[in-house]
C-alpha cells in the first residue's frame, strides 16, 4: 500500500494516497509537558517497528495537532537497526522523521512530547518507566503489562513524573461499547448477566 494511505471519501474504500495539507508547525512551549496544556503540537516517537505502529502513524498524520517525529528500532547489537528504523519511518511516517538507532536515543530526543509504545508486551514495563523518567507522555499498546503490579507502577511512574499515560484501547471511546452495554442491560432481550 501508498505511503501516505489515508481516509478521505475518495475511491472504493474511502482513501487517498496523497498526503493531507498540513499547517505549519506551532512552536513547541515549555518542553515535553507542554501537550498536557494543549499548548502547540504534540510531537510522537515510535518505540519500536512493529506493524501495529503503522496504523497509529496513520491517525497521528491524520490529526492537525500531531506529528511523528522519531522512531527507533532497538538496539540488540544488529549492524542493520539504524538501516530498519530509517526504513521504517520512511515508509510510514513523515518525510523529515528521526531514525534513532536506539530506544534511549529516543527517550532523549528533546523534540518527542509522546512516545507510543508498541512493544512486546514483557518489555512494556520498562520502556513506560523509563518513558516516564524522561518526562514523555505515555500510550502503551494493549495489554499494558503482564500483571496488575506492573501496571500500577506504570501508572505511578507517569503520575510521579507529570506525564499522561493511556493504554490503547480504542474500543473504549467508540460508539459501540456503549450499545453493547445497553444490549447487555436489556433484560429481557439478554438475559440475566451473572
């Protein structure tokens, strides 16, 4: 598929594979907090080069207040991961976009408000720890952690720094959920929930 692939109302499926016009980029005020304010444009790092990233890229380029910015793949001593995270970004994210060669590259990366964490769920914890301690805003792929302690403590973590943390679950502010509660209610037509 196009690079740019996005929605539109054009052609059989509702995409386009030209990239939406973009306004010029508000000046970043007051560092990696700033999104929590609403202040300029929430700039996201890609932790990772997992194929689920591509579907938020794809929102993020979408979205008039969000941009990517950095993507990094991790370093497990591979000669060919700055060449992976630079083709990675080049096919889904936008021209100008950072390949760093490691995730702490990225953590470091002053110009990354939001880091988006795709990775396997076993290493979520860490990433979110260390996310938190460099003053990043937090979304975590799904399942967050591989247990209730670690999430709490990812929470904590983001909450002890001043950040945002929010799992990705995106079903939880679709229109669906909500008709899916009042199927459930109903019951007569349900039936008893136990």
């Amino acid at each position: 598929p196009p690079r740019w692939l996005r929605r539109s109302g054009g052609g059989p499926l509702g995409l386009r594979a030209d990239p939406p016009a973009r306004k010029a980029p508000a000046a970043a005020a007051g560092g990696p907090r700033a999104m929590a304010t609403g202040a300029g444009e929430a700039r996201w790092g890609v932790l990772g080069c997992a194929d689920i990233a591509r579907k938020l890229c794809v929102s993020v380029q979408e979205a008039e207040s969000a941009r990517i910015v950095a993507v990094a793949s991790r370093d497990a001593g591979r000669e060919d991961k700055d060449k992976k995270a630079r083709a990675w970004a080049d096919a889904n994210a936008p021209p100008g976009t950072v390949a760093h060669e490691t995730y702490e590259a990225l953590l470091g990366d002053d110009t990354v408000q939001v880091v988006y964490i795709p990775l396997p769920t076993a290493m979520r914890k860490q990433w979110v720890l260390k996310a938190a301690a460099a003053g990043k805003h937090v979304l975590c792929e799904k399942p967050v952690a591989i247990d209730l302690q670690d999430a709490q403590e990812m929470v904590e973590a983001c909450r002890a720094s001043g950040v945002q943390f929010m799992d990705n679950t995106m079903f939880m502010h679709h229109g669906r959920l909500e008709e899916m509660r009042k199927a459930i209610s109903d019951r007569e037509g349900f039936g008893r929930v136990k």
